[in-house]
C-alpha cells in the first residue's frame, strides 16, 4: 500500500487510505458514485472490473476469512469420514434424518467439501488479487523520496520548537546526521529535512501474505504427489518396501508407485512399558522398535530404535511407529491329525487395555477346513462382565475362541479381512449341549475339538507394531513458507513507520527550529520524546510549560490514563508522559 | 509434605485469594459508584498536567470533604486488590513451580497444569501493566478470570502428578505448549481489555462516563493495549500451531490431520486475522474489531476446554 500520501493524515484516516490503496487504487464505481459510465449499463469488461475490485478489496477478505472460520466448525464437532468412517456410520445409525441431512450437504467430509474448497480458493484469489498492487506501490514507494515537508509542523500529532545560533544549513546538517544515526531514511530539502522510516512494516505484511500463497503450493503439492501407507509387522518378522506388502494406502492424484524407495527393514523387538503406579494407570510410558534396516538390496544393514517421536527416515520416505499390539502364537492340527496352521496372528486392539480380537484360519485342515474367531486378553481376568483385559501390559494373557468348520473351498483370491471370520458356509462347533463350544489357552496349552475335529495349541504370544510408510514431497517448501510467514508477521506488526521533518529558518538574528513527527501505524509510543529529544539536540528548546499547553490544544497524543493521575494524587509523582 | 502436596494446597490457595482479590476491586468499582470524576480533583498541580484528560477539574474547591473521602475509600479498595494479587500470585507461583518439582518436568503436561500455568502468565501481565505504568484498571476481570480458571482447575481438571506419555516426549511439544500457554495469556489480556474498551467506549458514545468508568483510560487507549496484546499474541500463536505441526509430522506421520484441536486452532487464528485485518477496515475498526476479538478467546476456550471434554481426538490432553 502506499505510504506516499504527501500531507499530513489523521492516524485514523492512515487505514482508510491503506485500504483504497488495497484495491489497487481503482475505486469502484459504487452507487450513487459518479463513476464515467454515468446512468447507463456497465459493459462486461468494467463489470469485471468491479467484481474484480470487490472481490480483492480488504472487507471481501474479511468476510472470507470469517467464513472460512466458521465453515470450519462443523469438522471440529461432527466426526470426519477419512479419520474416523466408524463413527460416522454410527452417527447417523443415531441421529437418521440429521445425519442423512449433514451427510449430503457435505458435513461429514468438510474439508474435502465443495463449499469449502470454494472459500478458500475464493480467497487465496482474493489474496493474490491483493498481493500483485500491493507489492507494485510498494516498490514505488521505496524508490521515492520521503514525503514533502508539511507546511505547519506545529499541526502534526508531536511537533516541538528549538532555537539555535548556527545557520540554518548546519542544523539541518546535523539533523540529518542525527536522523541517519536513527536508521531514518533521510532528503534535505532547502529549508528543511524530511526522514522517514519503517518501510520493512510493508515488505514483512506482503511477504507474509506471499508466503500464505506458497504454503498453499506446498500443501497441495504434498497432497497430489505423496502417499501413506500403512503395515503390520510382527516381531521377528521382516517387511520389503513395496506396494504389495502395504496393508492399505492413500496416494495423491501424481504419486508414482514406482517410485518408492527400495529399502527393507525387520523388527527385532519391541518395548513397551506402562504405568503401574495408582496414577494414570496403564497409561503408556514406554514404546521402542528395535529394527534392522538395509537401505537398497546389497547396502550393509544398520540397526535402528524407532521410537515414537523418533520417526526412521530412508531415502526421503518416512517410518513412523503409529500402533502396536499382540498376537498369539498358535498351533492347529486337523482332523487328519497334520498341523494345518503354526504361526502368530495379529489381533486388533478394541480398548486402551488391549483387549484384542481376531481370526485364526486354518484353510488348509482336512477333511474340514477349521478356523477360530475370539480374543487375545494381555491380562485377563473372567467375572460378571465376561473375560476382559484389565491392563496393556502381558501379565496374564489368554486367548479366548470359539470354533468353525465347514467343507474344503477353492482359494479365490478375494481379499478378507485379516481380523475377522466370515462364517458364511462354516459351522460352529459346539459341545454336547448344544452351546458353542468355548476355547480358553494359556501359553503351552492345547485344546481338542469335540468329535475328534483336531486341536488348538498356544504356544505362546508376540508383540506387533503398526508401521506407517508415508512421503510427503514438499516439505521443505511448506516449512519455509512457515517461516517466512512467522517471520513477515513479526515485521508487520511490530515494526512501525514513521516520518519527521526538521524545519530552520533565521529569525531575530537566531536559527528557530521546528520538528514534526507522525505514526503511520497504531501502537507505537515514544513519538513525543523522539521529537522533543532531537529538537533538544539541535538547539534550546522552548519553555516546557507552552508546549504543554500546546500539546493540550492539538489534543492528539494526550490521552493518558487518568488512573495513572489518580496515582499520583496520594504519591505526587510527575506526570512522566507516554509510558509502555 | 512432599512437593505435590504443597502445590496442591497453594494452588487452592491461591484462588481463595483471587477471590479476595476479585472481591476488593469489585468493592473498587462499587464505591466510584455515582461518584463524578470532576468533584475530586484537589492538587492544584494537577491542572496543568491533566490538561486535555477526560473531566478535569476548573475549580479546585469544588472538592467536598464528603467526596475526597469516598474517593480515598475507592483507592484503598483498590490499593489492598493489587495487594491480595500480589500475595495470590506469588503463591500461585509457588504452585506451579513446585509441581514441576513434584512431577521432575515443565508443568504443563496435561489440562490442569496448562491451565494454571497459563493464568500465571495472564496474571504476570496484569501486575506488569499495575507496576510499570500504574495501570490498575484490568484487576477485576483478571482476579475474575484468576479465581474461576484456577477453580476450574482444581475441581475440575485436576490429576494427580505423573509422568508424560511418550507421544509428548519432544522439544516440539515443550515449545508447542509454552508458546501456546504465553500466546494464550497475551490473548486474555487482550479480551478482558476489549470488554473494558467496549463498555467504555458505549459511554463515552452516550456522554455518560461516571463511576469507575471515568478512571479507566480512554476507549482509544484501552483499544490501543488490546491491540498491543492480540499483536504480541497473533505471531506467537501462529508459532504455536506451527510448532504443533512440526511435532505431528514427527509423532504422527502427518502435520496437519484435521483433528478436532487442529482444526479449532486454526479457527482460531483464523478469526484473530480477521481481527487485525478489521483493525484496518472501515467500519469494522473499534466495536466491530473488539466483538471478533472475543469471538476469537472464545474460541480459544472452546478448544481447550470444550474440544477435550466433547470430542475425542489424538491429543492425549483430550478427556483431561
Ligand atoms: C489467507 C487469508 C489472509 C490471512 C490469513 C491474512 C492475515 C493477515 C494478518 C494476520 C494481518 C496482520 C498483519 C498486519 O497488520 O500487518 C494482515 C494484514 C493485512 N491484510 Fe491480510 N490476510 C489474508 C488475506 C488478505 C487479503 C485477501 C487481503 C486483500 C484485500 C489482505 C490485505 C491485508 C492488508 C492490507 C493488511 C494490512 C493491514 C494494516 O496495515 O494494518 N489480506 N493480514
């Protein structure tokens, strides 16, 4: 915006013209404005003109970003789809006509909504609309002079009066040595010297602006060409990083499945400890993977300790430990008396004391196939309420099931779901009285089947940890931007423009000088004491008591607190002026 | 008693005396009460430096006995709130630091510590703004917001010490929570003084300044410290979602999730943008700017306290 206005402005009236100058300069042609185009209809160019105007103008932004604040809101309070699908479906399962109703204006999803996209893009255009006239009065006002010296300094919001004996040129001389001193930017003129300063103000709000268009680039950026996947891994097992060994992923529009980094990595063991004092128990204190990781095929492997702040960084992909749990180690033997299964199965925790569910398949049993579904208890305990973990950590696990079989089936390349059965097609086993029959294993123990179906041995149990594989491109350029943002804020809120002037001229055989001084923003202090103190420098200043009541008549600067008087009514201080 | 006993005993007590605080300033207010600034002007010095200040006094005698005194009974009120703020702060300090001892770490590990933590710093503030420029006229509503906020704490948030899940275990997080404990403070100053400039600018537009009221600085100085205290607060707070992000890419994976806490910081600093950005608009500057401002604190609260307690998301803060 430019800061070239020559006259001396009101501090009010600063913000206005900041915000004319907003727009570009252009003012739109408003009702009851005579604009050129007179009564008749606009043509299409300046009705473009004006929408263009209006859109970038500083209360279009106003009312965007107000409601892009409260377009927000619904996200915060109802659950989102993409974090948390379960909660939605139960949700509306709840609330059905609510629900159905937020569902289809988009309330469930927010952030990938088309009324949300429209505001914000809406404006970034109003941003950019905002930027480009900015930055081109800017670097116009940078080239120029400081503004022409007012002719009545004594009407400025601070002035002060000197007398001096040099000529009129060493004053002006030594304020403008002065000025400089003070990093004013400094044009003697001949009867006086114009200083201004603080153009950073303008450069750190329009660098902070810009950088909120470069953020945008690198969020979207990351968006389109990055990916997260996600992968369970139980201890002692390996993974390879490929698309297929990923459980589930999410890629933006550009991601490249061939491009991901040809690294391998297995876990060798993973702690966790937990509260178990009477504070906060059970809550975790503890989560370390131990890996070993090979960069490419042939690179010499390396250990690693992922923690949870800690993420593993390969080849510009990340690793990070999002979740574990357990996984009970079992045994089947079928019917035929062959073990059909041997391995751990991951199970799902469901509660923050890691009861755990899942499904044992043994496909491969004959004559029946057999297949389990249950629950893996870290610390179990059986009462009214039924068998439930009591604690995250494995001091007493069990592994509680129930019993299928069901004919030999062609392998049909469906994927299923790896923590539970789909019991279409099988029976359940049951007992001699007609209940399912109920499985309950310590670690070392087997149960038979009724009817000579097979068994089921724990052998024991692992840990799991969730892996989640994700690149981000673009990360840099979003940080920087940050910092650019962070750091364009701090400039244009605290660095504060100002202007004075120094005016000499001979009288009465002495040099009377005259210095005036304006804010060009709110909330800068000082203003006087930097007056009254280079007017001291440059020659005798004048009877303190006038310029009191000087400074009483023009009413600008004067609006000290009273309670501050009211101090001093007991203490009987001195009014010191200004204060921080 | 151990470090955590203390604390806990000096934090209730400091909001008993908060509460005595709040209660002399409120007895500040009451007693200014149809008193007219203009009748107590006695010091004939003061004319001269008052000039120009809202209702000054033209005729030194026009002081009656009656008046000095109630004015003399106005500032002792207030004289023994700052007082009891002082003793209340103190203790408050002595609180919180203590229960870092008790828990061997910053205390702001969870609601209860930030919260009090926080309220320090907005007290801190306040007694700042009483010492170095005699500025007493926040004391009310800061002792109002002290005595409710550490009582919130106290009843509500409160947990016994303990030590911090391992997704807090990062420097990200220790400047996350400070800058957002200090942004937060600096961002209740600026509210209470937004109430303050509203009801007094209401007067000063209806010509009825009296009371209380009439001590207070101008609506435009109150205005110009509510803008000074948003203005320290708004890069701090973008430092804070940033910092936020940064310690979610590395716990996380991810920087920016739409978690419920997320998404009401950002709306947050959203509506304090909208704030500065009607500071500079016509017709928006003054009443309008000031109402945003509260929108925003509002906010604020709303994702500290209402966010933790109504939405569950990934901060492990959330659900106290
Ligand atoms: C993404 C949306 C935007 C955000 C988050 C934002 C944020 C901000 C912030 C925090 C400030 C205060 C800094 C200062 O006072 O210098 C500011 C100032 C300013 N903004 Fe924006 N802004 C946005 C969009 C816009 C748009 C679209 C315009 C164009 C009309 C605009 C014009 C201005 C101007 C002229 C100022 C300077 C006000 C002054 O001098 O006090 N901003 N903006």
């Amino acid at each position: 915006m430019s800061r070239d206005t020559a006259a001396p402005v009101d501090r009010t009236d600063t913000t206005d013209a900041v915000e004319a100058d907003a727009v570009g300069g252009i003012s739109a042609p408003q009702q009851g404005d005579p604009a050129p185009t007179g009564a008749r209809a606009l043509r299409p160019v300046e009705w473009l003109r004006w929408l263009w105007t209006n859109l970038t103008s500083m209360r279009t932004a106003l009312a965007l970003l107000l409601l892009l604040a409260i377009a927000a809101v619904p996200g915060a309070l109802l659950p989102q789809r993409p974090t948390q699908p379960f909660e939605v479906s139960s949700w509306i399962e709840q609330n059905p006509t609510l629900g159905r109703f937020y569902d289809s204006i988009g309330f469930f999803d927010v952030y990938s909504a088309p009324w949300f996209a429209a505001i914000y893009l809406l404006l970034f255009i109003s941003l950019i609309g905002c930027i480009v006239p900015r930055t081109r009065v800017y670097l116009r006002a940078l080239r120029a002079r400081p503004p022409r010296t007012p002719r009545n300094l004594g009407r400025l919001p601070a002035a002060a009066t000197a007398t001096a004996d040099e000529a009129v040129a060493d004053v002006l001389e030594r304020a403008r040595v002065e000025l400089r001193r003070q990093r004013f930017r400094v044009d003697v003129r001949e009867d006086s010297v114009a200083a201004e300063r603080g153009y950073l103000r303008e450069a750190g709000n329009l660098v902070f602006h810009l950088s909120l268009v470069v953020l945008l680039v690198g969020l979207a950026w990351g968006a389109l060409a990055g990916y997260r996947a996600n992968v369970v891994v139980p201890v002692g097992q390996g993974f390879a990083n490929t698309i297929t060994s990923y459980d589930d992923i999410t890629s933006g529009g550009r991601f490249d499945p061939e491009s991901l980094a040809p690294f391998a990595l297995t876990v060798d063991r993973f702690t966790a400890e937990f509260e178990t004092g009477p504070v906060q128990q059970g809550a975790a204190r503890v989560f370390e993977a131990d890996l070993t990781v090979t960069e490419e095929p042939g690179a010499a492997p390396y250990p690693f300790r992922l923690e949870v702040n800690k993420p593993l960084a390969v080849g510009g992909t990340d690793v990070h430990l999002i979740q574990h749990g357990y996984a009970p180690r079992v045994t089947v033997t079928d019917g035929d008396g062959n073990t059909s299964f041997s391995g751990v199965v991951p199970f799902l925790p469901q509660d923050g004391n890691f009861t755990s569910a899942g499904a044992i398949k043994a496909w491969d049993s004959r004559p029946e196939q057999l297949a389990f579904q249950g629950f893996f208890l870290p610390t179990a305990v059986v009462d009214e309420q039924g068998p439930r973990s009591v604690f995250p950590d494995a001091f007493e696990p069990q592994l509680f099931l129930n019993a299928w079989y069901g004919p030999p089936r062609e392998e049909n390349g469906v994927p299923e779901n790896v923590y539970s059965l789909d019991v279409t097609g099988l029976t359940q086993i049951t007992s001699a009285d007609g209940d399912p029959f109920r499985i309950r294993l310590e670690p070392g123990q087997t149960v038979e089947l009724p009817d000579g179906r097979g068994s089921i041995t724990m052998d024991g149990w692992e840990r799991w940890v969730k892996l989640q594989i994700s690149r981000t491109p673009g990360l840099g350029l979003t940080l920087g931007a940050v910092v650019a943002a962070v750091t364009g804020l701090c400039l244009s809120l605290f660095v504060r423009p100002r202007r004075i002037w120094v005016r000499a001229r001979r009288e009465d055989g002495r040099t009377l000088v005259e210095v005036g001084g304006l804010d060009r923003a709110d909330a800068r202090t000082g203003l006087d004491e930097q007056v009254d103190e280079l007017a001291g420098t440059l020659g005798t200043r004048e009877d303190e008591a006038s310029r009191q009541a000087q400074g009483a008549g023009r009413g600008t600067t004067g609006d000290e607190s009273s309670p501050r008087r009211a101090e001093e009514h007991d203490g009987g201080r001195d009014d010191g002026g200004e204060r921080d | 008693m151990d470090f955590a006993e203390v604390s806990n005993t000096a934090m209730v007590m400091a909001a008993v005396v908060y509460l005595f605080a709040a209660i002399a300033h409120a007895g500040e207010w009451s007693a200014a009460q149809g008193l007219d600034q203009r009748e107590r002007r006695t010091s004939p010095a003061r004319e001269l430096v008052g000039a120009g200040g809202p209702g000054v006094v033209e005729h030194p005698d026009a002081a009656d006995p009656k008046v000095e005194r109630a004015w003399l009974r106005v500032e002792k009120l207030g004289r023994s709130g700052v007082a009891l703020t002082v003793v209340a702060f103190a203790v408050h300090a002595v609180a919180v630091v203590t229960r870092g001892l008790a828990a061997d770490r910053f205390p702001w590990g969870n609601m209860y510590e930030f919260v009090s933590t926080s309220l320090l710093f907005v007290v801190a503030v306040h007694l700042v703004l009483v010492l170095r420029a005699g500025q007493r006229w926040l004391g009310l509503l800061t002792t109002m917001l002290a005595t409710v906020g550490l009582g919130l704490a106290v009843t509500v948030f409160y947990v016994d010490v303990a030590p911090l899940v391992p997704s807090l275990h990062s420097t990200w997080f220790l400047f996350h929570i400070v800058a957002a404990a200090v942004s937060g403070a600096a961002f209740n100053v600026g509210a209470l003084a937004s109430i303050l400039y509203l009801v007094k600018a209401r007067a000063e537009r209806r010509g009825e300044v009296r009371g209380y009221l009439a001590r207070l600085p101008s609506a435009k100085a109150i205005d110009l410290l509510a803008y000074r205290a948003h203005a320290f607060a708004f890069p701090l707070w973008t430092f804070t979602i940033a910092a936020g992000a940064i310690w979610a890419q590395y716990a996380w994976g991810r920087f920016w999730g739409w978690d419920p806490k997320e998404t009401m910081s950002l709306v947050t600093w959203v509506l304090y943008a909208v704030y500065l950005h009607a500071r500079a608009t016509a017709g928006w500057r003054g009443t309008g700017a000031a109402v945003i401002a509260l929108v925003g604190v509002v906010a604020y609260w709303f994702n500290f306290i209402g966010i933790n307690l109504l939405v569950s998301g990934l901060h492990s803060y959330a659900g106290i």
